[in-house]
C-alpha cells in the first residue's frame, strides 16, 4: 500500500485548495456542537474532535432530501429532478463513521433497489479518513473488527504523528487526489511513520473500556423472536424519542412524501425517519404492527444485531457510541449485547 | 450518600413488602460512572438496584403516566425539582394521588456526566458519592476526585428554588438549604436586552441546527398529550422535513403549550443532542408570569391556579 506524508503546517492550504476544487465537508464546531457542514476553507474545519456529535452520514443521506419537482400548468405535468452530486470530498472523517458508510452501501446500492441519488453522491465523493488519537469511554468500534486508525472504507486515511500526518493511499480515487496535490502530499520518508503509525494504532486499542461480546447474540435472536428480556427495564425507560436513530451513523429509515408549494407545484422529499416513533409503523385503518415501545425498542435492536447481519452479512453498529452517550435515560447497546450473551448462555 | 441509599433500599423494600406498591421507579447505577438510569423494581429482591447521589439527572416523575392505569400503587423517588411534577400532574388529573407514593429526597445538585466523565479514568467504577457543601467528592477503584459545583453542577442546579421535595409521602435524607450560583433569570435578561434582529439571530441558529427527535417533548413531565399535534398526519402540521420555519414552529409552539404548566425542571435542556438552550424559552414565559402575575413557578405547591388559565381584575391588560 502507498503512503505520503502532510506536514500539519501545511493542511490549511490543502483544505483550503480542496474547498476550491470540490465541494468540502468537514467537521465544524456550532457552540457546542460537531457535525459536518460544507465549509469554505481551513478556517471552518474544527478538528480537535474524538467524535462529532453528528456522524457524516448526511453526506449521502441528508435528512432531506429533494428527490423531484413537479409543476402542472394546466394541460402538462412537468418533473424535474436534481442535478447529480458535485465533486466532494468529505475531510476528517473517523475510522468508525466511515465503516457505518459501508454499512450504508448494500441499502442503497444493492442490485434489487439501487438509489441514484445516493450512488451519485457516492461515486463522486472522495472520503479522507481521520485516525482517532483517543479513545473514549462510550467507545467500542473494536467489537466489530473497527479500530481507531482503521482505514476500511477510506480513500486516503490521515494519522497524527507529531508534526505530520501519514496518509495512506487506500484508493484509485484516492491516490489520484494525492497526486494532483503532490506539492502537499510528499512521497519523501513515508515509510518511516508507518511504523509510528501501527504503535499508535496498537496503544489506542488498549484504551478500550467497554467490553463487547456478541457471542451467542445473532443464533439467538435467529431462534427468538419474542424473548422476556425485551419487556425488561429498557422498554420501561425508553421515552420514545428519535435520538438514537438520528445521532446513529448506521440508521437510514427515511419517510417519503410531497410538500405542495402552490396550486399543483410542489417537491417530493425523502427525510429520515425513526423506529422510535409510534407512528412509523402505523398503517391505514390505524393498525400498528410496533403498538408500544417494546416492539419499538426491540426493533431497533433486532435491526443492528440480527436483520442487517441477515440482508448484508453486516453488524448494523460500528461502535461509535453515539446512541450510548446521547440517550436521555441510558439505554446502552453494549449492555443489551452483554445481557443477550448471557440470557444466550443460559438458555 | 451511603445512608440516604441505604435508608432508601428498606422504604422501598417495605413499600413492596407490604404491597403498598406494585412497583418502585428509582434511580440505578448507569452505564458510565457518572450516570444512573431509571429502574423499575417490582420486587423486595430488586431494591439493591436503588443508589443515589449527584448522578441523578433525571425527573422520574415522568414516567408516572405510563402507569396511570395500571392496576396497584407505584413509588416514584423524586428532587425537589421533579416534585413540582407531580404536583402539576396531580393539578392535571393525570395521575391520582392515592395511586402514587411519593419518596422525596433532598438534593444538593445533580453533575453534568459528561464533564465528571471528562476527569474520571475511563473504565473506573464508582465506590462512593459525598456532598462538601460546595463541592462532590467522587471515590472510585482508580482514586478520589472533586467536583466544584459552580463547575461541574447541571447548568439548571446553579439556580435551585426548590432543594427539598415540595410534595412527598416520606423524606429520605436531611433537608438542603437554598443555595444558587447564578442569577435565576441573567440569560434572559441578556436575551432580553438585544435588539429584535439580533434574538431573531440567535434563535435562527438554534433552531436551525434542530433534528427533531423530540426528545425535548418526550422526557418533558408536562407534555402528557395522547397524541401530539406533532405527530399527527392529518392534517400534518409539520412534516418530517427539518428546516427553521418548521423547527421553530414546533420550538415555540410546544414551549407556549407548557406555558403556565412548565415546572422548570430543566429536563428538555439536558436531553437536547444538539444543545439548544430550550429552557431559555420557558424561563422567559417563567420571568414574564411572575413579573406581570406574580405566579410563581408551577408546581411549587399543590393547587396552584394556572396562571394562564384565570383571570382576576387586578390582571395587567397593556395589549388592550
């Protein structure tokens, strides 16, 4: 695999030339908040975060998202669709929410339902990783083969080391940005980081706190699908709110429908949408398949650990953390993982 | 802190030994060191689970509606705060009050997780909680820390109206004295001292930044409709599409809803993701109620009339 080198002194320029050349997304800091926003140079980018508060996967799925318009004059029915996506790069991503992206891709890029609009923002993306330099105690990417200087998934992957950053060309696409700015990306004493590089990656993975063990979990929820567990005390505490499912890298139910601006004109959007909510279920004639929150919170469970493992031989989790640090009452995947290990081992 | 769990385990313990309850909400020790999270404990067994100290962030009060028809008698453990919930739910007729025991506990502050979490040795667990007065000491298996409460407390503790439940059936715990760290009501007056444009400004790029989970609405212990207008799809009052007008209509729609019924507790505040400072909003209708109607925060004692929802003649009418 290639590697080069960015001295740090010199990111701003790159940041500042990439903002020029391509639409860039970045992580930002708003008060208190991080998430990623296009920005319009170095200046914006906020990157002393371990992890943003949102996850880039707006980049390919924004939580709205115009998919046509439509405009009737009187005697026709005119539809426009957006234009494709402009040439991106998303800076300054973590290992983690760069592998929930390839969690991502089977949804909308599979054979059967390919979605165009996130194909296009797909392709023309080009996705520069950011290693972790800490790991924190909501932390748990390890649990699904991720790590804090993982590169899966990036094209180029940036790690801190001291006065410089390694960056590994993980990438045709990737290797071409680095060419063409090869005043910034130097070829020169690359090797000699790499080690550097898997130290850091090895100390960082010491640091983890929370131990995961999915061990038993799947083969149970294959075999059950009502377990007593569920209408334990996560179902009592739950409040319902959409939390969880909106700060999470890997959720992508959306909702769709037609905003009507004037007399026949309008948009048709596609937004995201939430399990936890009662009427994401509901049908016409008012029945609800998830009538209370212990089919909604069983869901939500069953979908990271059993159903997209079953479509895409994936974990729905990355082990960001996000949901663990943000639910209002504490309700922690890595708890209901352990706990399903043992009710597994006892039954 | 040790006595107060203590005490707290054999109430809760002879509570559901003499089937005066079917069912304790407490507080358990969470996930992180310095976070606890609800539990329900139906059994003399279970209570081992209660703790207590200054991780206990949340209005258990809320929950109390889920059980409102639920057959038997539930114990909620309450703050000073959270109690003003229950008397507002009380004045509500969403609860019934021979339904509900209520175990108040006095409460010295409660911390925000994230900042202690931030000082602690991660992976480090908790052995014991104790209150200085101005500070928390924070014994753990990896060392004792401190926690200076003008530092570390919840941005809503800094102001603190009520430390000692307002309405309990038992009391655990010595009574706190009132101590503030703050103005009550110096951010919104900040607020209010700016022009129109510039609160326009502020609010704009609060709300903007909103993902409407609705976890405000949610965890909050008045928000007790059946159905929210928010939810609703038809007609749909606002879709599912974020964006400012539509996030300000629900920002300011729900916070003039629990107008007069809002007991400040602060919870929409702590939940928000995206840190918007939504309590900014009710404890401006807060100052606004008691500067033109004298009324004082809801909740604070039983059969308090809403001040939205009375008229006496002496009632400012500068609009008219």
């Amino acid at each position: 695999m290639e590697a080069r080198i960015v001295n740090k002194g010199q990111l701003s320029e790159l940041l500042d030339k990439l903002a020029k050349d391509y639409d860039l997304i970045a992580p930002i800091q708003e008060e208190t908040v991080t998430l990623f926003r296009k920005i319009s140079g170095a200046k914006d980018a906020f990157l002393e975060y371990t992890n943003s508060d949102i996850s880039p996967k707006g980049c390919f799925l924004p939580q709205n998202e115009k998919t046509l318009s439509y405009m009737y004059t009187g005697d026709t029915l005119e539809i426009d669709k957006p234009e494709g996506a402009k040439k991106t790069v998303l800076f300054g991503a973590r290992p983690c929410d760069i592998k929930a992206i390839l969690t991502l891709d089977p949804v909308f890029e599979g054979e059967k339902f390919g979605d165009e609009y996130y194909s296009s923002k797909r392709e023309s993306t080009v996705i520069i990783g950011l290693s972790c330099s800490k790991v924190l105690s909501t932390c748990f990417c390890y649990a699904f083969e991720g790590g804090p200087c993982d590169g899966t998934g990036s094209d180029l992957l940036f790690t801190e080391i001291g006065d410089k950053y390694y960056v590994e060309v993980n990438t045709e696409k990737g290797k071409a940005l680095a060419d063409a700015y090869s005043q910034i990306f130097s070829s020169q004493g690359a090797d000699q980081l790499a080690k550097d590089k898997e130290e850091l990656a090895k100390k960082l993975a010491g640091e983890f706190v929370r131990k995961v063990d999915l061990t038993g979990v799947k083969e149970l929820l294959d075999k059950n699908f009502e377990l007593a567990y569920w209408s334990g005390d996560d179902q009592k505490k739950c409040i319902g709110c959409g939390t969880c499912t909106y700060v999470c890298p890997t959720c992508h139910c959306f909702d769709i429908f037609d905003y009507t601006t004037g007399d026949f004109n309008g948009d048709r959007l596609r937004c995201w949408d939430s399990c936890m909510y009662p009427e994401y279920t509901l049908c016409a004639g008012g029945h609800n398949p998830r009538p209370t929150r212990k089919e909604r919170v069983r869901n939500r469970f069953m979908h990271k650990l059993k159903y997209h493992l079953d479509r895409y031989n994936m974990v729905g989790c990355v082990g960001c953390g996000r949901c663990v640090k943000k639910c209002p009452v504490n309700i922690d995947i890595t708890k209901i993982i352990n706990d399903l290990k043992e009710v597994a081992q006892n039954a | 802190m040790m006595d107060v769990i203590q005490q707290l385990r054999e109430q809760a313990k002879k509570l559901l030994e003499e089937k005066k309850v079917d069912l304790v909400i407490g507080f358990g020790q969470g996930t992180e060191l310095a976070r606890t999270t609800p539990v329900f404990i139906d059994s003399p067994e279970g209570v081992s689970k209660l703790t207590w100290g200054p991780f206990c962030a949340n209005n258990l009060a809320k929950y109390l509606t889920d059980y409102k028809n639920a057959p038997g008698n539930i114990a909620v453990v309450v703050k000073g705060c959270d109690s003003r919930s229950i008397n507002r739910l009380l004045d509500d007729n969403q609860i019934s009050r021979d339904k509900v025991v209520i175990i108040g506990v006095p409460c010295s502050g409660q911390l925000e997780w994230q900042k202690v979490a931030a000082e602690i040795k991660p992976g480090a667990s908790l052995k014991e909680t104790a209150d200085n007065g101005d500070s928390f000491s924070v014994k753990t298996d990896a060392g004792d820390y401190k926690f200076d409460k003008k530092d570390y407390l919840l941005h809503r503790c800094l102001v603190c109206e009520n430390p000692n439940p307002v309405v309990s059936d038992l009391t655990i715990g010595k009574e706190q004295p009132v101590k503030n760290y703050e103005d009550r009501f110096a951010e919104v007056q900040a607020l209010e001292q700016m022009s129109t444009e510039e609160k326009n400004a502020y609010w704009d790029k609060q709300f903007s930044r909103c993902l409407r989970c609705y976890a405000c609405r949610n965890v909050c212990s008045v928000c007790t409709c059946q159905i929210c207008v928010f939810d609703q799809m038809l007609p749909m009052w606002v879709s599912k599409r974020t964006n400012l007008s539509e996030n300000t209509a629900f920002h300011l729609t729900r916070a003039f809803h629990v107008a007069g019924r809002c007991v400040d507790c602060g919870e929409c505040d702590r939940v928000c993701p995206m840190d918007i400072p939504l309590r900014k909003l009710n404890q401006k209708i807060h100052k606004d109620l008691g500067d033109l109607f004298e009324s004082p925060t809801p909740g604070t004692k039983p059969g308090l009339a809403s001040p939205l929802g009375e008229f006496s003649p002496g009632d400012p009418e500068e609009f008219m």
